[in-house]
C-alpha cells in the first residue's frame, strides 16, 4: 500500500513537472536560428514588417545544398517567415492588399520567386500548395562581395519605396516594394 503512495506521489510530482516545463514561455534568442526583424517605413506612417528565423551556414553549401534549388523554401527557419503590411503596396509590381501573409521562395541557381502566401501561422516548411498563393513575383538574384553567414532579410531604404533583400552565403534575391 504505501509502496502505491509512493508510486503515485512521484508520478504526479513528475508529471507537474513535465507541464512546467512545456508550458514555460521559450526563450527564441537561444534557438540555434534566433528571431530577427526586419521593416520598411513607407509615406503616411505605414510600414511593411517581415519576421522570420535566421538559420546560420555553419560551413555548410546553402543554395543547392541545405536549400535545394527548385523547390519551395520557407525563407527562414522554425515559425514561417511573416509578411504584415498596413497599406495596399506592389511587391516587384504585383498588387498586394493590406494584410498578413508568409513568405515562400523557389530558390534557383539564377532566379528565384517570391511566394506571398494567404495561409498564415505555419511552422517549418508546411506550404499549403498555389492554391493558397496571394501572389508569385520574380526577384533579382546577385552576387554578394563576401560571404554572408547568417540568413538575413533585410529592407533597403528608398524615398517612395524598399528594396526588400535576402541575402545568405554568396547569394542576394531583392524585390521592390512600394506604396500602392
């Protein structure tokens, strides 16, 4: 009998345990791919935000290795990278509304395409297929003068419009985005 109590004593101690530890917050700048951010300020206080995980190269070959070209990529790591604009814009001249989305490319060796996705809150790489795409645009791909080590979307600063870029080992995909 009291060999039971025992028994059911530590499995409920075990068990409170299990659900502190699930339900503590997680702290996402220890992830081996740490939350980043990044944001185009636009006329009239709008404002265009991508948040997405930045994954490292580690001396690993990213395009065409870890990131196979011709397939969709979720431009990121952990949570799909997010896409939230508070005005009506043109991405690399395609309309887009006001809203949320997430971010897919389609790496290739010379070009790639953005996929602005209407399904939001993925995690990892679960595409719900073109049924679901806002929209697919085309992006400049170049080369960068040094290697970069961490993935990193980042948004270039123009008068009317950004220039929003992701740039990761030796390679740079960009696309215009502007107020519409």
């Amino acid at each position: 009998m009291r060999r039971n109590s025992y028994l059911g004593i530590i499995g409920a101690v075990g068990l409170a345990i299990a659900v502190v530890v699930v339900a503590a917050p997680q702290d996402k700048s220890s992830r081996p791919s740490p939350p980043a951010k990044a944001e185009c300020k636009l006329s009239g206080g709008k404002s265009v935000t991508v948040d997405y995980s930045s994954p490292r190269a580690k001396g690993r070959k990213v395009f065409g290795g870890i990131v196979p070209f011709d397939k969709v990529w979720r431009a990121g790591a952990n949570e799909a990278t997010t896409f939230v604009t508070d005005t009506d814009l043109t991405v690399g001249g395609t309309a887009v509304p006001a809203g949320k989305y997430t971010l897919f490319t389609i790496p290739e060796a010379n070009k790639w395409t953005l996929i602005i996705s209407k399904t939001t809150g993925e995690w990892g790489t679960a595409y719900s297929g073109p049924a679901a795409d806002l929209a697919r645009v085309d992006m400049k791909v170049s080369k960068l003068p040094a290697p970069e080590e961490n993935f990193t979307i980042a948004f270039d600063q123009g008068e009317a419009s950004c220039t929003m870029r992701m740039d990761w080992e030796t390679t740079r995909a960009s696309v215009n985005v502007a107020k519409k």
